[in-house]
C-alpha cells in the first residue's frame, strides 16, 4: 500500500520506529496518570454533598414550585394586614433573597459534581477508543495521528478551565 511505504515498521533500520513507539506509549501513560478516570473517582459523599443532593431533588419538584407560587398568592393579600408598603416588601424581598442566595450555592454543588462525573466517563470512552486506535494503527497508520490529538484532548478541561 501507499501509505504504508513511508512507515518505519518496529525492530527494521534504525531503530527509530521503536523509539517514536516507545516515546508513545510513555507520552500515553503520562496522560492516563494526569487524568482522573471513573475507576479512579471514590463513591464517598461528604455529608454535604449528600444535603445539597436531596435538597436538588426536593425543590426539582413540581410540587416545589407550586409552593412557591402559593407563597407569592398568600403574600400579596397580607398587605392589607401589614398596611405599610416598606415592610411589606422588605418581607418578601428578605424571604426570596435568603432562599435564592443558599440554593444558589446546594445546586451548583450537584451540578458540579455532575458535570465531574460525565467528564470522567468522557475521558474513559475517550481512552478507550485511543486504546482502539492503537491497536488499529497498522492496519490504518492515519489513526496514529488521530490518536495522539484524542489523547491530548484528554483532560483538556482541567487544563483551560478556568
């Protein structure tokens, strides 16, 4: 074949195909290294994440928001039990202020965490397939080059975020 004429093939002339391998296959295990894949991730929760995970449930309800909703529908009357504007606004402002600010922070605790865990199964079928690739390459050299961009791709989002 054409494409393969150019190829140094392991263990013929100067030994610069098992070298180029070698250099591979090092370059393949420092990336695994980096890189947390889901076997290396522990199924421990703080109690924490457990709180901020049962509290995304609850309020993802639906029920939840109909709470919500009622609570609005029984504030708006109470102004003419509270008869002073300032006070009345100050009632909901304060209530609505406090719940957004602390489920602000419990829900981007669980989406977090959910982002993390499909970025670890990202990466795993990603090594995966690179594994596949480099079992593939003799018979389809191209895919030597797309392995090594796959691999650099590994772990990507913990090196650009920011």
């Amino acid at each position: 074949m054409a494409g393969q004429a150019n190829r140094r093939t392991p263990g013929r002339g100067d030994g610069r195909g098992q070298a180029e391998e070698a250099e591979r296959a090092e370059r393949r295990h420092r990336q695994r290294a980096a890189v947390a894949m889901p076997q290396d991730i522990t199924p421990y929760l703080s109690f924490f994440d457990r709180f901020a995970t049962w509290v995304n449930r609850f309020v993802s309800r639906a029920w939840f928001f109909a709470g919500c909703v009622l609570l609005v529908v029984i504030w708006v009357p109470s102004f003419f039990v509270i008869r002073d504007v300032n006070t009345w606004q100050l009632i909901i402002n304060t209530a609505t202020t406090i719940v957004t600010f602390l489920l602000v922070a419990l829900l981007q605790n669980t989406q977090t965490r959910a982002d993390n865990a499909l970025q670890h199964k990202l990466n795993g079928i990603a090594d995966a397939l690179a594994d596949l690739m480099v079992a593939m390459s003799d018979k389809y050299p191209k895919l030597a080059e797309d392995e090594l961009e796959l691999r650099a791709a590994v772990g990507l989002e913990d090196r650009e975020s920011s």
